[in-house]
C-alpha cells in the first residue's frame, strides 16, 4: 500500500460511486445530484462498507467551486455587477440578517445559548454556491436580470461570510477579562479584513485586467493548446490560492474575479471550454463530500428540529429574499427566481459550522442537525426548480418579455432553436433569403431582442411539450436547433421527431460523435462546422487548370 493511494482511492471510488447512482437516479427521472449525495453517504463513516477520506474529498471538491465560479467570473463583467449592486447588496444583507433571526428564535425555542442560535442562524442564511450556479447554469440564466441578481447576490454573502469567519474567533475572546482590550481587537481585526479584500480587488481591477489578458494572448501566440490549457488552470487556481493566503478572501472570490478578468479577453471562450470538464468532475465530487457528512441517526434523534431548520432555509429565506426583491420593483418571475435559487445552503455553512463547534460556539448535535437539513434542502431545490420551469410566463403587464405561451399563426416558417452566436447568424440569412422565422431560446433579454425587431419569438425550453404544441411544426418548412451542447439538441430533436415524424431536422455538431448521436435522435441532416468550413474553403479556390 502506497501513501498516495488514500487519494487516489477517494478520487476513483467517488466518481465511480456518482456515477452508478447518478445514472440510477437519471433513470428514475430524479436530479444527477441526489445519486451523487447518495454515493457520499454510501462512502461515508456512518454506513457500513467502503469508507472514503472525508478530508480529502472536501480538498478536491473544494476545487469544483473554484473551477465553478472562475467560470461564472469568466461570463461577467464589472458593468455586469454595478448593474445589480443597487438590488443585490442590501437584498442579501438584509435577507442573512433576517435568517440569522430566524435561526435564533429556533435556538430560542430550544433552550440553546444565545451564541450558538446565532451562529446556528448565520449558517443557514447563506445559499451554496454550486448548487445555485449549476441551476442556473443549466436552465441558462447566467445571461438574463435574473441570473446577473443571483450572483451579484452570492458574491455579497461571500464577502460576508469571508468577514464572518475572521470575526468568529475574534467574538470567542470577547469575554476575556480585559473588555476594552478585546473590543479594540475585535474593530482591528474588522478594518484589517476589510482592507485586505478592498487590497485584493483594487490589485485585480487594475493590475490583472491588464495583465490577465495580456499573458493569455502571449501563450496563445505560441500555438501550444496545452501551455494555453495549462495557462488557463494555473490563473484560475494560482490566484484563487494566492487570495486566501495573502489577502485572507474566500478561494471562491478570489477565482470569480480571476475569471471576470481573464473575461476581458476575446480568448474568454475557450478558456471556459478548456476547464469545463474538470469543472465537472469536481463538482460532482462536491456533492460527494456533502452526502459523507450525512449522519443520518440525527432524523431519528432530531427530526422536529431537522424540519424547523429545513423550512426556515427553504420557506423562510426564500420568502423574504422574494419580498425583498419585489420590494425593489422587480417582477414576480425575478423574485420567484431568487427566493427559490437562496433556498439552500451548502459548503459556507460547513465551514461555519466547524469552526462553531471549534470555538465552542456551535455543538456537536447542532452541526449534525445543520447539516441534515442542508443536505435536504440541496434534494429539494432542484425539484423547486423544476416547478419553476412549469410555470407559464406572467402578463406582459408584468414582464415585458414575458408572455403566455401562444400558438402561432404562421404557416411554412423555419424555427430556429438557439440564439446564440450560430442561432443569431442562421435567423439573418433565413431573413435575406425571405424566410419567415419563428426562434426558441431560453436568455430574456435575447427575446426580448427578437420581439424588438418584430420577429416572432418564445421564450422557454424547446423540448417542452407547452412549448413545442405553439410552434406549428406540422406547418413549419423545417426545424433548425443551433444548440452547441449535443444532449441538449438531441433532447430536442428525440421529441421534435417523435411528435412529428415528417418533419425536416436540421442541427449542428462540433465532431463526429455528436453527429452520429443528432442522427440517432431522428436529425434529417447534420452540420459539422469543421466540414463545413473545409468545403467553403475548397470553394474559394480558383478553377484547376
């Protein structure tokens, strides 16, 4: 036995095990991640069997949330974040303070110390951050008004647990014999926390927007695809790393502003696609590392106060994280967004938690009961989600992009799935040739752009049966679905052709492999933009001879 196999051994027995539940999940139509939460507590220390490294799980899947948020930085800007700060600062704070309270009159109505339902309170009050961004990752709302609130909303419980964490231990000596020495300390430790975060900002904003972009254009210009990968990565984790040790922020703040830096560039693109598959697998190694904290006697022991807790994160938080943000003037649908994507909470609380119980803030059945109902609330959020995406648009009244799902009136159109970069250029030449076109996408601000111009446009999910029925396939020339994800738009192409087999399917693919799956699903032809940039290129050579 070698001293690396602990590693390896966690790193190979928790993809193994996500995988076989995540596709048992899969097949019984529940969220990947409640197989994936499954497979922790199968390799955790309170089932019998297999028992994987609980601290080196929690090492890697620390990992996933940096790849994670360096991915979301990578979509935003700074104007991204100005844009939102007016709803997303004093909606979060006054949404943690608010919880916090919540939290202590639970430990009230339990007779625990005053110390430890605040603490207990903060805990709950913060959402985690893969799983809101993978919700919103996957339902495509990093682009929309809504997506922009809930990650400028995320970045400021991030600054404030950041605070939180340096304050606990400062708080825990309060009660020293020297009071005034200890208040002096405790304001100390404040405005020095304060400027190493407004230090390491200020550094990113002016020195690595310059420089960031400038180093990956200089790897770039050497042709090694490799060095580029490897250049991305080193950015990403070296600063991430290098923010937690010398400025004392969150290695999750430190990625999110590494990425919108690098974002600056026009080579932002691929960097996201160069770390998407390791993003992946951590991730799912995150959700691995959780269901390992699973005790699950505590349901037995405590399952009253398991519900309480439960119900303050999911009902409780995403109550008034909906009233704060309709009291911002913002539609129903934003704040429904909100209030469901805060209704959870994840590796922040964690981290709290143990230092509590460190600090003799927080004890040993208070954790486990913290933990049971975040691991809980990460099992029903995709569900809240999932009626999320059930529910019909509101009233233009409401939203202006936002209306009914209504059945098209028009006759021998071409609909086009996807606005993105390739949708975008598809709906124009279908234009100049005199094409009527009738486009799917999922981004708000995309529809609206559409409806804008006049062109008849539907916001929701294209294999949707709601949305699907409203098309006019039957009386359509033909389906266009410019999605780059193949098991995306082949989810669409499968129902599209199952509901109307002789309808003409066009989509798009990057290699062969997706080809042959677009084709599988029912596609009448598929594009691969490597052919066909071959073809237009042979075509622009002169006649031979």
């Amino acid at each position: 036995m070698h001293d690396a196999q602990p590693l390896i051994v966690t790193l190979v027995g928790g993809l193994v095990l996500a995988f076989i539940f995540g596709m048992a999940a899969h097949r019984l139509k529940l969220p990947a991640l409640a197989g994936y939460l499954l497979a922790g507590v199968v390799a955790g220390p309170f089932t019998p069997g297999y028992v994987a490294n609980a601290h080196l799980a929690q090492e890697l899947a620390e990992l996933g949330v940096i790849l994670l948020m360096f991915g979301v930085g990578l979509h935003f800007s700074l104007k991204d974040l100005l844009e939102v700060k007016a709803v997303a600062i004093p909606g979060a704070l006054v949404q943690m303070a608010a919880t916090t309270a919540l939290g202590m009159v639970l430990g009230w109505a339990l007779d625990w110390p005053l110390a430890q339902g605040f603490v207990f309170g903060l805990a709950l009050s913060v959402a985690s951050t893969v799983v809101l961004l993978r919700a919103l990752e996957e339902r495509h709302l990093f682009e929309t008004s809504r997506g922009r609130i809930a990650v400028g909303w995320l970045i400021v419980e991030d600054l404030a647990m950041v605070l939180a964490l340096v304050l606990l231990p400062a708080l825990a000596s309060v009660g020293s014999p020297d009071q005034a020495e200890s208040g002096r300390s405790l304001w100390i430790t404040i405005a020095m926390t304060l400027g190493k975060v407004g230090l390491f900002v200020a550094l990113m904003l002016i020195v690595g927007k310059r420089f960031i972009p400038w180093l990956l254009k200089f790897v770039a210009h050497s042709g090694s695809r490799e060095l580029f990968r490897l250049a991305v990565l080193a950015i990403a984790l070296g600063i991430a790393f290098g923010a937690a040790q010398l400025f004392g922020v969150s290695f999750e703040l430190g990625a999110f502003l590494a990425g919108m830096m690098m974002g600056e560039s026009k080579l932002a693109q691929q960097a996201a696609e160069d770390t998407l598959p390791l993003r992946d697998a951590f991730a799912v190694l995150f959700f691995v590392s959780i269901g390992m904290l699973f005790n699950w006697h505590v349901l037995l022991e405590h399952p009253l106060t398991v519900l309480a807790a439960f119900l303050i994160i999911t009902l409780g938080k995403g109550l008034v994280a909906y009233v704060i943000v309709r009291a911002f003037g913002r539609p129903k649908r934003t704040a429904i967004t909100i209030g469901i994507s805060l209704a959870q909470i994840g590796e922040f609380s964690f981290i709290l938690a143990s230092l509590g119980v460190s600090l003799g803030f927080l004890s040993g059945p208070a954790r486990d009961i913290l933990l049971a109902a975040a691991i809980v609330s990460i099992l029903v959020n995709p569900l809240m989600f999932k009626w999320l995406d059930r529910l019909r648009e509101e009233p233009a009244s409401e939203v202006a992009t936002d209306i009914p799902f209504v059945a098209t009136g028009q006759t021998g159109h071409v609909v086009v799935v996807g606005y993105g970069r390739v949708g975008r250029a598809t709906v124009q030449d279908l234009q100049a040739a005199g094409h009527r076109v009738l486009v799917v996408d999922l981004v708000e601000e995309r529809v609206a752009e559409l409806r804008g111009q006049g062109v008849e446009a539907v916001l929701g999910q294209a294999s949707g049966d709601d949305v699907l029925d409203v098309l006019n396939l039957p009386g359509a020339t033909a389906l266009i679905v410019t999605i780059p994800d193949p098991f995306e738009s082949g989810e669409v192409v499968r129902v599209a052709r199952a509901k109307h087999p002789g309808l003409f399917i066009v989509a798009r693919a990057h290699d062969t492999e997706p080809a042959v799956h677009l084709a599988a699903q029912g596609a009448s032809e598929v594009v691969m933009a490597e052919t066909e940039t071959g073809r237009a290129m042979v075509a622009l050579l002169p006649a031979h001879g």
